[in-house]
C-alpha cells in the first residue's frame, strides 16, 4: 500500500521538502493557511558562504552549496521564472581583518569563496574602508516570490490544502493520522517558529529570534554587488535595496519598530554616502534552535509524526540538502540521519 503524507506549512521547508516528495512520486498534500505569516515571506533569502565573525565557512557548506544551487535552477526551469540571483558580497575591512583575509585566501580551498581584497574599486556611493574583500558563490533566492510560485504550482497539483491547522483536528485511527478527511501515515510538521507551541515537541529548546529588514530605493548606488558591513545592502533592480537586519529575542511577532528601523540606519550611513528614502518595513521570525542546527526526524514516541525544522538565518542554503535528506528518511528503510540534525538529541 502506497504511504501517504501530510506536510503542515508551505514556508520554505514546507515548499521544498513538498517540491523533493513530487520529484520522488511520493504521495502527499500539503496544508497551509494563505493568510499565515510566514518568515520565508518577508527574509532577504541571502546565501553567504563564509561566517564572517570567525572567517570560517558555513557550516556544510561543501554539502549544501551545489544541492541549493540544483534545486532551486531545477525550479525555476519547473516554474517558468528567475528566483536565484547570483552576486558577489563586497565586505569592507579594517587592517586587521585583512591580515587574516590574506591568511584565509591562501587556506585550502577558501580561494572558492574569497575572490580578491583590494581598494575600493566597487562602484558609487560606497564610503572608504582601509580594504575590500569580494566574496564569490553568494548571492540571494527571491524568497516571496519562489513560495507564491510554488504555492501556485502545488494547487494547480492539487497537493495544497489553503486551510488553518488546529491540532485538536488531529485524529488518530488504525495506525493512521486524519484530518478533516484527509487522512496519511506521517504527518511532517514544517511550521516554522510557530512550532514552539506544538505540543508535540514541547522539549525542543526552541529560540526563535525577530529580524526587521527594510527597503530603500538610492539612486547612484552601486547594483553589482552585495554590501556587507554590520548589516547586508541588496541591490534589488531599478534603484532598490533590501537592507538589514536585526535580532531580537523578545517580542517574537512579525510587527515592525521603530527601534529596529532606527538601528538599521544607524549602521547603513556608516557605510554608504548617498541619500535615500526608505520605501518598505517588514518583521518576521527565523525558526533557530539552542544549537543551531536544523532538526529532522520521527518523534521517538510517536512513530506517525515527524519534524523538519530549525533551518535559520542559513535556511534558504540548507532547505534543498536537507529536504532531500528528510525525503530518504522517511521514504527509505532505515536511512541514517546524522546525530547533529536528529530530533533525537532533544527528546
């Protein structure tokens, strides 16, 4: 008999862990309320290679970076539009932080990810830093519009259920979960922040964390790369800037502040030197945990009901490798998840 499973959320794990069971012939739907927030709606979707406080890379970044980048040309071949967007990140260096920028070049293969460090030859409007290093295989996925996209594509399917997820709705019958009539094997749990209030994984130490991100339009600003500098600066087209972010652990909504905007202008004046007038505010909540690292899964006493989850501020680099993990999980006998990924570090 064929498995079925029920997926709640259409964020950005919920999308693409529906996207690898359609590729797998798996048979599954997907419930999500339209109306719902979700954090993949409003973040910069910005994939970085390197982690600059430490100048070390990403964490898997060997493993994710060639799946993200298959998956998401693979979407956009499947949807009939652009969401990957390729660019160089530009980061201006004080002296010490180039000492070890040309330590780290010269490394095993961070001649991948650093491309040069140079003076400031990058274009308008950027003030001067006593270096610039350029970062390579970075750029941003158009996050807002890869999910509409996609949630066009799973209807059209007929695998996305527009509907408010209660889990008092849940029942559970002859090794079976249902829900309103719909009924599957597995129910996988992709919902975000929200899943701190889940009652099934009350012992996941969840810390969720707000960002606030803003949109500028500046004219003369350069558009070939990224900036980053205490914030990241994201040439959008036609003169506009995402720019941001914040992180804030308290007053987990998706409400913009003034404090926050306040703060992100603070830091961008201190690294461009045009005028500007800010056209957009947006708040969302990232899904983190404790040890932030993603959690992938079965609940260890509950065999019908699974989790993917924790993806983060590296979620739009890690979703694509992972989805396809969780698919393997839960589709072949006995797949091996890696302790540091698996629920069961928590429960």
């Amino acid at each position: 008999m064929e498995k079925k499973f029920l997926i709640i959320g259409q964020g950005i794990a919920g999308s693409l862990l529906g996207y690898e069971m359609y590729k797998a012939g798996l048979n599954f739907k997907i419930i999500s309320s339209l109306d719902l927030r979700k954090a993949s709606d409003v973040a910069a979707g910005m994939y970085n290679p390197l982690v600059f406080k430490r100048l070390t890379k990403s964490w898997m970044l060997e493993a994710c970076l060639p799946v993200m980048l298959e998956t998401y040309r693979s979407l956009e071949e499947e949807l009939g539009d652009q969401f990957l967007y390729p660019m160089d990140i530009i980061k201006p260096l004080s002296e010490h932080e180039t000492i070890l920028w040309k330590e780290r070049i010269n490394e095993d293969n961070f001649s991948d990810y650093i491309a040069e460090i140079g003076k400031n030859n990058i274009g308008k409007g950027i003030k001067d830093y006593y270096n610039y290093g350029r970062v390579t295989n970075s750029g941003y996925v158009h996050l807002s519009k890869l999910l509409n996209g996609m949630s066009k594509f799973f209807k059209e399917q007929g695998l996305l259920i527009d509907a408010h997820f209660d889990y008092k709705d849940l029942g559970f019958i002859d090794n079976q979960i249902t829900w309103h009539g719909v009924s599957a094997e597995t129910i996988v749990f992709c919902e975000g922040y929200h899943a701190q209030t889940n009652p099934f994984f009350k012992k996941i130490d969840f810390r969720p964390t707000k960002g606030e991100l803003l949109e500028i339009y500046c004219e003369g600003l350069q558009e070939e790369y990224i900036l980053n500098k205490n914030l990241f600066v994201m040439p959008m087209g036609d003169h506009r800037f995402r720019v941001g972010a914040t992180y804030a652990w308290h007053n987990l909504n998706e409400i913009v502040t003034e404090e926050a905007k306040s703060d992100i202008l603070e830091r961008l004046e201190d690294i461009i030197s045009l005028p500007y007038k800010v056209v957009n505010h947006w708040a969302g909540v990232r899904p983190t945990v404790k040890d932030r690292r993603p959690i992938l899964g079965i609940h260890p006493l509950h065999d019908h009901i699974a989790i993917f989850n924790g993806l983060g501020t590296k979620g739009v680099m890690l979703a694509p490798y992972f989805a396809r993990e969780m698919v393997r999980f839960l589709s072949v006998n006995n797949y091996p998840l890696s302790p540091e990924i698996d629920i069961r570090r928590f429960i």
